[in-house]
C-alpha cells in the first residue's frame, strides 16, 4: 500500500526543491504586500482652523523664549546692568524750576561759592592769615549786598553796615537807609514787586589782593551774578526775560590800626564800577532790579551782545556801557 500523507511526497522530500519553493513564496509575498500598501487609501491632512491657531501659538512662545534667553545672556547672569541714562529734555520757553538753563548762568554755581578764593598769601604788612580774613570779610560784605534777605526783600542795609569799618559805616549809612535811589542801588540790589523764585542766585568769580599804603590791603571782587524771577503764563517767552545779570568790578580796603584810626580800621569800599543787563530799564534807574519782562518798553542802547558768555565773564573787559540809558 502507497504511503499517501503530505510530507511523503517525493518532491517535498527534495532539498533543493524545497530551497526554490522557499525562495518562490518569500519573493511572492513581498509582491502582494507591496500591491496591497498600493492599493491602501491614503489619508490627507486638512489644514484645520483649530490646527493653525496651535501652530501660531505654539510659534509664538517658542519666539518669546529664545528672545528671553538671548536678553538673559545680554544682561549677565549676575542681574541687570546699568541702564544708559535717559536724554535730556528738550526745553523750550520758561522752565520756572530750571530757570537758568539756556543762559550763561546754567553751570554757576549757587551764591558766593561760584567766587573763587585763593589761599591767603602774606601781601605788604599783612599776614596769610591776615589775607585769609580779608578775604572772609569781603565775602561776607558781597553776600550781604547781593544775595542777602534783609537788602534783597526788606530794603535793609544794615546787615551790610555792620560789616564796615566805624567811619565809612557813618558814611554810608544815609544811602544804605535811604528810599530806593540810584545811589542806593551802587550798594544793595533791592527787590521790587516782581518777587524772585525760591532758588539761590548763581555767580561767578574771583577776589585777588594787591598792597596798599602802609597798613591797607585791596581786595578786587570781579563777578557777576544772575537772579531769577517768578513769572505768570504768557509774561515771559524765554529764560532772557526772567533772568537779569549783573556785573560788578569792586574795589574793597581793609586798613589796619595803627597805622591808621581805629575808627577806619576794617573794611570799606573803595573804586567800583558795574554793567547791567536783562532788567527792566525803568525799574533800575529808581534803584529796583526787575525782570526784562516787567518793561516791555524798554529802550535798549544799541546792538544787545552777541556772545553773551564773553559779556558776562568778569575775565573778560568790561562793556561799557549798561544795556538801558
């Protein structure tokens, strides 16, 4: 009896029949994978509205982060750095609470301390320290003439009059307690009803020495100072209006006793001139200081200055001639 199963078979009982038929079925399978993957619909993407708003968002915060690191790294990891300062601002018209920027004035400093004082050298008789006090005293005398209340605001000269020597105090005495005069004004610069703004006064300057007779130093003061005014809307249109400028080349003699009186013993005045500018004409020529503002009619003599920082520096020659006749 035949045997009939299967794996029997004569052709599966073959070696290298069954390596072909291995062969044949393998190359066949890939050839039916590769028409069914064909034949396989494909699946389209649709550009959603809800797809794109992810995208952008997600777009965005990943921009904002890089941008977050690149300025982390820029500033440093220890923190912040320093921040470039921020520009000036543009100014135009009246700053009342800058008043003297714009002018020559903008960089003085505020009261006497825009003098220059050099240090006290023996001069003739006198002594360093004798020079040093001169100094304090002629300091002291420019203060209270120029920027102190009592003259500035009350019409007082008495803080002045303290200063001096016996003789010229009786001297002077009748100008300094006087109405407000021309004269008067030589002395003490006496304020108005235009009232100043609440800043100091700026200057600019120095005192020198030079000898004397026997027993008399001169101390020369050579400044200007600039005052500022308060100002209702619509008075003033630039800083000019509101700041006048004054400027002085004094003379100051201290004599000692002896060899002189003890009554002209100390401090007096001595050869002075001035040049007034920015002030309101009318005012001066009464003995009061006001702004340009406040005398719109003012007659100016000639051509005002063009280099006003060279007017204004007591290094500089003296004008002439004041800006009002």
């Amino acid at each position: 009896m035949e045997d009939a199963r299967l794996e029997t078979h004569p052709d599966l009982m073959d070696p290298e029949w069954r390596e072909r038929a291995e062969r044949e079925a393998r190359h066949g399978a890939k050839k039916d994978l590769k028409r069914r993957r064909k034949q396989r619909p494909r699946r389209r993407f649709r550009m959603t509205r809800r797809v794109v708003v992810g995208l952008f968002v997600i777009g965005t915060v990943a921009l904002l982060g890089a941008a977050a690191v690149v300025m982390h790294q820029m500033r440093g990891s220890s923190g912040p750095g320093p921040q470039p300062p921020k520009a000036a601002p543009v100014l135009t018209g009246v700053d009342l609470d800058r008043p003297f920027d714009c002018t020559p004035a903008a960089n003085w400093r505020e009261g006497t301390a825009g003098i220059t004082v050099p240090p006290g050298q023996a001069v003739g008789g006198f002594s360093a320290q004798e020079v040093d006090a001169a100094y304090r005293k002629v300091t002291e005398a420019i203060a209270a003439a120029r920027l102190g209340s009592r003259a500035l605001r009350d019409h007082d000269g008495s803080e002045l009059l303290a200063l001096l020597a016996p003789n010229e105090r009786t001297r002077l005495e009748p100008k300094l307690t006087s109405a407000a005069t021309i004269d008067r004004s030589q002395y003490l610069i006496l304020i108005g009803t235009n009232r100043l703004l609440p800043v100091s006064p700026r200057m600019t300057g120095s005192l020198t020495t030079k000898a004397g007779e026997n027993g008399e130093l001169t101390i020369h003061a050579s400044y200007t100072t600039a005052y500022a005014f308060e100002a209702r809307p619509g008075e003033a249109r630039s800083p000019e209006d509101i700041v006048p400028f004054l400027r002085e080349e004094q003379d100051y003699v201290i004599r000692k006793a002896p060899p002189f009186a003890k009554a002209d013993a100390g401090l007096s005045f001595g050869e002075g001139r001035g040049y007034r500018s920015r002030m309101a004409c009318d005012a001066i020529k009464t003995g009061i200081l006001a702004p340009q503002y406040a005398d719109k009619d003012s007659t100016v003599a000639g051509t005002p200055p063009v280099d006003e920082t060279s007017t204004y520096d007591p290094t500089k020659p003296l004008p002439s001639r004041d800006t009002c006749r």
